[in-house]
C-alpha cells in the first residue's frame, strides 16, 4: 500500500474516532465539499501541507499521528517483527501469549 492510501486511511480513522462524517470535517476545515476528505481518505489526492495542518487541528493530532503507519504494514513484515520481537526479549513469550489470547477470545 502507497503512502498517499496509508495517509488517507489514518485520516479516515483519525475522523471516525472523533464521531465525524466526511461533510462534517469538511465544514469544519473550511473545505468547500466532502469530496475533498473522500479524495483524501481514498488516497486519491495528497491534502496540502496547509489543509493537512487544519485537519491535524480539527482531529486533535499530529503529524506524528497521522503517518504513523506500523497498524498497516504488510502481514508478513508484521509476523518478522513479532519474531524479531520474540528473539530479542525471550523472557517476555508469556507475556505476548497472554496479550494475543485475550486479544482473540
């Protein structure tokens, strides 16, 4: 997955998070459509950097926030991480069975 959908899926929950519909953010970050925010979501457009900064503001976030992308990185990077994670701090394993079994039950 590009960065352009990465970007748009955090926005898209980033909004949901704070229980905001598409015509709402718009309102609120001054644009004149929705179509914007779905272009955005949709990873179809780059918001520019300035109506990047109101919407960070309208969500409460950061730049930090809005490309932290780790969530939606290919599985099987995740599933080396995981192992890597394992390899690294061995002491932890029933730590991380615990936190995945009450994760799936």
């Amino acid at each position: 997955m590009d960065t352009k959908h990465l970007l748009g899926k955090r926005i898209k929950e980033l909004r949901k998070r704070k229980k905001l519909s598409q015509e709402q953010l718009a309102e609120m970050v001054g644009f004149e459509s929705s179509n914007s925010i779905s272009n955005v979501e949709n990873g179809y457009n780059y918001p520019s950097i300035q109506n990047l900064e109101k919407l960070l503001n309208v969500l409460d976030s950061s730049f930090k926030d809005v490309f932290t992308f780790e969530k939606y990185q290919d599985e099987d990077i995740l599933r080396a991480e995981i192992e890597r994670l394992l390899d690294e701090y061995p002491e932890k394993l029933q730590d991380f069975y615990k936190i995945l079994k009450a994760l799936t039950e």
